[in-house]
C-alpha cells in the first residue's frame, strides 16, 4: 500500500496562531486535532494515515476521552502533520528546514491556498457569532436561561466523568456568548441571571484550567467569577470561588494563600443574605484542614476537621443547598478527612477512612475514585503495605486511562517516583506492567 502523501507545510496563519501554539505546548492533541481540520482541512481519517494511527483512537482523541502521552507517538504525530518540534517540546524534526517558520517564503500552492480557503469559509469567525446573538432583539426568555444551567451542570458530569480538556473550548464559547448578552440592554432580572450564570461558567473555566495546572489561567478566571459574583453581591457563591482558589494554593505550595483564601471564603459564606448552610460551612472548614495540612500544623487541622465534621452533623435534609455544593456527601467528607491525615502523614488514621469513602462512592465520579485510589495507594505505601498500595494504584489507573487530567496524571507521576526503591518487588513489577499497558492504549 503507497504511502499517504504528507502535508507540504502548514498554513503559517495555523502555526502562528495563539491557540495552536498553547494547544501544542502543553500537548492538547484534542484541540490541535481539530485545529487542523479547521485551519489546514486535514481531517480525522487524515490524521489516522498520516500519524499511523487508528482512526477510532483519533475519534477519541478528538472527543477528549484519550491523551497521547507516549513520546513515540507524539513524534508521529509531529512528522505527520509536520508540527515543527520546538512546538511540543521536541528537538528539531529531520525535515524541518533551517531557517525559521516567518523568513521561509515559498511559491504559494493553489491547491492548498484553494483548500484552506474552503475549511475556513464554512463556519463564522467567533466574533461574528457574538454579534448575532445581540441581534435577537429579545431578552433570554425563562427557558434560556434554564437550559444556560442545565448545559453548566452537564459541563461539570462530564467533567468529573472524563475530564476537563475537550470541554474548555466549549465553556470559553458559552461564557463569551452570555459576556455579550450582559453588554446589551437587559432588564434589571434579567441581567441580574445572567450575571450569576456568567459567574458559574467563569468558575468552571478556572477549574478546567486548574485541573489542566494550567495555574495562572486558572486564577484569572477565578478572579473573574468573583467580579461577577459581586455584582450581584452572591457570597455565597464568592465563598465557592475562594475556596477553589484556596484548593489551588494548595498545589501550588502556597499555604499562605490558601489559609487566607479559605478564611476569606468563611467570611463571605457568613455575611451572605441568603444565608450560609451547614453543609457549606463543613465544605469550608474541610479546605482549612487542607490549608493547615499543607503547613503541617497538627492542631489546627485537627479542629478543622473536628469543624467539619461537627457541622456536618447539623445537616437537614430541607436545608436550601446551593446546587455546587450537593457534591459534598458522607463519602466525600471522609476521604477528605482521610486525606487531610494524609497530607499530616497520619497514613494509620487515612487509610480505613479513604477506604470506606471508596466503597461508597459513585462510579461515575472517575477521576475522583483515581484520585482517592492514589492517595488509598500512597497511604498503604507509608503503611509498608506495598502489594496493598500497588493493588490500590492498578485499580486507580483504569479510572486514570479514561480522564484527561493533568493534575491527575501528576499524582501518579508521585506515587510511581515513590516505588522507586522497590523496583525489584514482584508487585511493583506487575503495576509498571499494567502502568504500560494502560498508556500504551
């Protein structure tokens, strides 16, 4: 069978574009796949022949329910499509020239001038698309503004079901669509929805981020969610915000900052006019105990979680929760708890809570029961209980294989560096082999 005729070149508006050029460098193929078909028209069964790749698993790449991490595969992917190698991360191709991408001037190819016209000519610029739906004339109606909830609900199933990277693209797009809505004259009630559901898709865009420890944009989006919460003086809503930036301060090894921000997020919850829940003050008192954690202050993480679990008791079941908050079950408040221990290195007291947590837990929340799974493994691990924790690692890494997270992959990159002095071990012999496995699918 010949073999596919590779692209010349790529068109020098893709290459130079912002979004390719974060897409590659922080290896999204999801988006660099469908970057390709927008700006180049090279499509799916395209990429497949190019690539060497099955097309069933660029489908899913392309859904975001699979991530190429094997460097092999990523050369592949660079030689076929000729994504230069400084784009993501590798050293310059074979078949790179030398000289650089903006000094290159080449005869210009009808036939792929002719082809790049036709994939772009299809759909409307985004700024286009915010200009027609100011044209409406008509403010939201009631179901609007309900399916705008529904769809932010949905974002965060399908985020805890697969992971975050191939919804960013559509969250963004909907959180700049009501960003223009809020431009137009609206009455008051309106606007007023709006704001709040401009909030909700703010927030879930610096998850998103956070998730992909893509920090910084993380934060911006946070801080956006918490401008347009107050507008609408929603501190209850403000409280949330925080102490998701507080949870962030925590990875970032900043203890500091995540004590502040999770105090913050305990005034603002306390202020609020509508009120603050127990299960909400529970929520919060857990993010302190992470916040002391970090810092190892025993004391003060004890009567965190001693908090917690104290307000927890006080739940009723005509409580008026805020929807984001109804994660925050039984389930959930012992592994947070185990983990707090965890984080003290208290692994006696975090192993029987993570475990019972586990047992209760939906199935749905995958990567939650792979992170939980970790944090099971690494406990057992402190514990010297190594053909226990390697166990609780291989049932962690199929939740692990069908998630696209960054902050994910990191804590298995951890728990994998702390085996190290076990190589030899017949159990970590057999988790290496079925970590392979798994990333070789």
């Amino acid at each position: 069978m010949p073999k596919p005729v590779r692209p010349r070149e790529l068109p020098a508006r893709l290459l130079t574009n912002p979004e390719m050029i974060n897409a590659c460098r922080v290896r999204d193929f999801s988006r660099v796949f469908r970057l390709m078909k927008r700006y180049a028209g090279v499509y799916p069964s395209m990429i497949a022949r190019l690539c060497d790749l099955t097309p069933s698993r660029v489908a899913e790449v392309v859904a975001g329910q699979r991530r190429l991490r094997h460097m092999d595969v990523i050369e592949r992917v660079a030689d076929g499509l000729r994504i230069p190698g400084h784009m993501v991360g590798l050293a310059r191709r074979t078949w790179e020239t030398s000289a650089p991408l903006e000094a290159a001037e080449r005869e210009p190819d009808p036939q792929a001038a002719e082809l790049e016209r036709a994939s772009t000519a299809v759909l409307p610029s985004p700024e286009v698309d915010s200009i027609l739906a100011l044209t409406s004339g008509a403010p939201p109606s009631r179901s609007t503004l309900h399916a705008l909830r529904s769809s932010i609900e949905d974002y965060w199933r399908r985020d805890d079901q697969h992971g975050g990277a191939a919804l960013r693209p559509a969250v963004v797009g909907q959180l700049r669509y009501v960003e223009g809505l809020l431009r137009s004259n609206l009455p008051n009630s309106a606007k007023h929805e709006l704001y709040g559901v401009a909030a909700e898709l703010a927030h879930l865009t610096g998850w998103l981020h956070f998730d992909a420890r893509q920090y910084s944009q993380g934060r911006a989006y946070f801080t956006q969610s918490l401008e347009l919460a107050k507008e609408i003086d929603d501190r209850r809503f403000m409280a949330n915000v925080l102490a998701c930036m507080s949870l962030q301060a925590t990875y970032q090894h900043k203890p500091g900052d995540a004590l502040a921000l999770v105090n913050a997020a305990q005034d603002a919850a306390c202020t609020a006019k509508s009120g603050v829940t127990p299960r909400v003050l529970s929520m919060l008192s857990m993010r302190e105990a992470f916040a002391h954690a970090t810092v190892g202050s025993r004391t003060a993480t004890h009567a965190a979680i001693s908090e917690a679990h104290r307000q927890f008791e006080r739940i009723d079941t005509s409580d008026p929760d805020p929807a984001w908050v109804t994660y925050f079950d039984e389930p959930k408040l012992l592994v947070d708890t185990g983990i707090a221990h965890g984080r003290l290195g208290e692994a006696a007291t975090a192993e029987p809570l993570i475990a019972a947590a586990m047992r209760r837990e939906s199935s749905a929340n995958r990567r939650g029961r792979a992170f939980h799974g970790f944090w099971l493994a690494r406990t057992q691990l402190n514990l010297g209980k190594l053909e226990q924790a390697c166990h609780s690692a291989t049932g962690a890494l199929e939740c692990t294989s069908a998630v696209a997270s960054e902050r994910l992959a990191s804590h298995l990159k951890e728990f994998h560096g702390q085996l190290a002095a076990y190589r030899q071990k017949p159990a970590v012999v057999a988790f290496e082999a079925r970590l392979r496995e798994v990333l070789s699918n």
